[in-house]
C-alpha cells in the first residue's frame, strides 16, 4: 500500500477524469496546464519570480480541487485550514486566480497609500488556493530568505463564533511547496469515516460519479483511492511504540478521534502514554471543551479523571444529555455555572444536571428563578420558530418537539 504506482497510461486516463497526482496527493476537477502567455502574465505582476514547484504545478493543471486535512496555530488557536481550491484562471467564483491577484494589488496599493510609503505595483504574496472568500493560500514572491515559503491566511469571524477566530490571521505551513503538500493529511480513514462529513467524502463522490457516469474503470479507481489514503495520519503506530506524546500533532488527531468515537479507554490509553491534553484542540476550545460540544460524554469523563484542563465556560456548549456526574464533576474543575446552561440541559432532557447547576448558580450569588425564566422563554420561541419554519434543522422535527416538551416541563 506504501508504494502505489501508476503506469504512463494509468496517469493519462486519471487526466482524462480530470485527476492529477502532484507532490504525492491528489487534485481532482483539475484543469488543464497553464499555458506560458498565462504564467508569463502572473510572473509580470509579481515582485520576484513565481517559484519553481508552482510553476510545476500550473504546467500539470492550472487549478483543481483538493479534499485533505490541515491545521495552523494562529493567534493561540488551534484552526483548521480550509485548502479546498487551487485557483485557475477563467473561474467564475470563488476560485478565480486573476481575480484574487487583483484583489491583492488593491489591497497593496490601498495600504501603501494609507502609510504614505511608495509602491511597487507588484504583488510579494500570490494567492493560488484556498476556500471562497475565507481562507486563502499564497507563495511568497518577494525576492528574500522568504522566497518560496506557502502562506495561510484565514478570515476572522464575528464574536458570537464560540472558540473561533475572531481576528484575521496568518500563519506559515512550509518553507515550499512540495512541504505545504506534504502537511496535507487525512485525520480518518475516508473508507471507515467516525461521523457524517469528513474529508476524502467529495473526491470519493467525484470518483463515483466518474466510474458511474465516465466510464472510470473500477480497479484504477480502488487503486487511487488506496494511494489517496495513504495520507491517513497514522497515530496508532507511535502510540504502540510509546512516542505519540513526542508527536503532538498526531497525538492531537488521535485525540480528535477518541472523542469523535467516545472512546474513553482510548483518552486513558493517551493519558498513560504521557500525551498532553493541555492547550487548544479545536479553534480556541480545549479537548473537554470539544468532547462536551459534541455530546462524547463518556471521553469528556475520561479526560476530567486523567486530569485534563476544564474551562471557566464548558458548560456554555452542552448539546444532549449529560450525565449530573459529569457536571458535578466539570464544576468542581473549573467550569463556572451559569443560567444558560441550566435551560440547555433542562431542554436536552437533563433535569438532573440542571438542578446541579442552578445549586451552583444560587451558591454563587445569582438569582436564577428570574434568569432562568427570560432564558427559557427565549430559548422555547426560538425552537418553536425553527419547529414551524419546517426548514431542514439538525436536531429534525422530532428533535425539536422533544426539546420544547424538556423545557417546558421542566420545573426549578
């Protein structure tokens, strides 16, 4: 599996489905190469030369999809990196190379205009991936130690975002290129995913409809698919060996997993290996945070006993029915109690947690009957709008209804 091969043939067929393997990964959707006039015209807007492997890259396809993994510290978070899209020339979206470079060149002007200081009228970053208007890939073109290295840039988002982002920021993923590939993986295996969306899901949906509607023969597909997966991050082999925790990156992902499959044995197995659950796992939250938002009680548990870090607002994110001694035991680590989360476990069917809260609550000095009341009130009309709006919710209709059924029997 380690060393998949593809004939000259094999790789001319994959390019007719519109399939490209570049620095050991996989671009499908992928454009034709950039002819020379096009690269010419981008290497003329830039202040220094456009490096050599994307070059490389733009004479096998001028742009594609890729459907990987990837994750940078930026401004203390832990964020996931949206590198969906290699821009191409003619696109009419999101993914238009020449219209992000004349975004950029703007964006220079305007801002060299703004500190008074001259401007070349050249680009020193050249955005060519990314995810709409979000996340964006650039090369650094400025001539300087600098030259080659693949930058992420990613969008802040509004406050209201729990655990996001919520300034602009940017972070470095390799000196090159050929290493911004390589820092490309899959954090589970595509064929035996552990939730409803996961990477790997729209190439092997674009690998189907090939097969289906194209005519991809079915052994060159299974035969891709095997070399595409082979970017699945393997954790179990160092955790096996007693090095995960000199790996944080991998024992995060092995983290993630133990908490995407609920597994507190495994969240023991970290632990006893020495793996580190301090700082953030996903965004800003950190790993309790994330096992209690995504209603893996059984994990978040495991990571309280193993002494895990608990936040001041862990009980803002509670989404179903966690167990009073859970919260018991997250209050007495450092999660402060407040009304919200009493009217979240009251409408998630946990009256018993919720009763444990609002003791904490009246401990602390707040009148809850009257907070609790305001809060519930708006928590019921805001469900009962979604109930009548019958547009598609993650909880469904059932879902609902029971929520405002919880609540609305539910007494202090």
């Amino acid at each position: 599996m380690n060393d998949i091969r593809f004939t000259p043939d094999e790789l001319s067929t994959l390019r007719e489905h519109g399939v490209v393997l570049f620095a050991d990964r996989v671009i499908f959707d992928a454009q034709p190469p950039m002819p020379r006039q096009q690269i010419d015209a981008v290497q003329a807007q830039c202040a220094g030369p456009v490096p050599e492997a994307l070059l490389a890259l733009w004479l096998q396809t001028a742009g594609g999809r890729l459907d990987y993994d990837l994750s940078l510290e930026m401004n203390g978070n832990l964020e996931a990196i949206s590198w969906n899209e290699l821009f191409w020339n003619g696109s009419d979206g999101y993914h238009d190379l020449q219209g992000w470079i004349a975004h950029e060149l703007e964006l220079a002007e305007e801002a060299a205009q703004e500190g008074g200081t001259a401007w070349s009228g050249k680009l020193t970053h050249l955005p060519f991936g990314g995810f709409e208007y979000t996340d964006r890939i650039y090369a650094v073109v400025e001539p300087g130690a600098g030259h080659g290295q693949v930058i992420a840039w990613k969008k802040g988002l509004p406050p209201a975002w729990t655990h996001a982002l919520h300034e602009d920021s940017v972070n470095t993923i390799a000196p090159d290129l050929m290493g911004a590939f390589a820092a490309l993986h899959l954090e589970e295996d595509p064929l035996a995913p552990t939730g409803d969306y996961f990477s790997g899901q729209t190439l092997l949906e674009y690998l189907d409809d090939r097969h289906e509607e194209h005519g991809l023969d079915l052994d060159l597909m299974d035969k891709l698919v095997a070399f595409y997966s082979r970017a699945v991050a393997d954790w179990r082999s160092p955790l096996a060996a007693g090095t995960l925790r000199h790996q944080p990156s991998l024992a995060r992902v092995a983290l993630r997993h133990a908490i995407a499959t609920d597994d507190a044995e495994l969240v023991a197995e970290l632990a006893a290996a020495g793996v580190d659950f301090d700082g953030p796992l996903q965004g800003s939250a950190l790993a309790t945070d994330v096992a209690v938002g995504h209603g893996a009680f059984a994990a978040a548990a495991a990571l309280v006993r193993a002494g895990a870090p608990v936040a001041a607002d862990a009980l803002r994110n509670i989404d179903g029915q966690i167990a009073p001694e859970l919260t018991s035991a997250l209050l007495a680590n450092g999660a402060e109690p407040n009304v919200a989360a009493i009217v979240k476990c009251a409408a998630c069917g946990a009256p018993a947690s919720a009763h444990l809260i609002a003791d904490a609550c009246a401990r602390a000095g707040i009148d809850v009957q009257p907070a609790f009341t305001a809060d519930r009130d708006a928590m019921l009309l805001e469900l009962k709008t979604t109930l009548a709006d019958k547009h598609g919710h993650y909880l469904g209709q059932e879902g609902l209804a029971e929520r405002i059924e919880h609540l609305q029997t539910f007494q202090l």
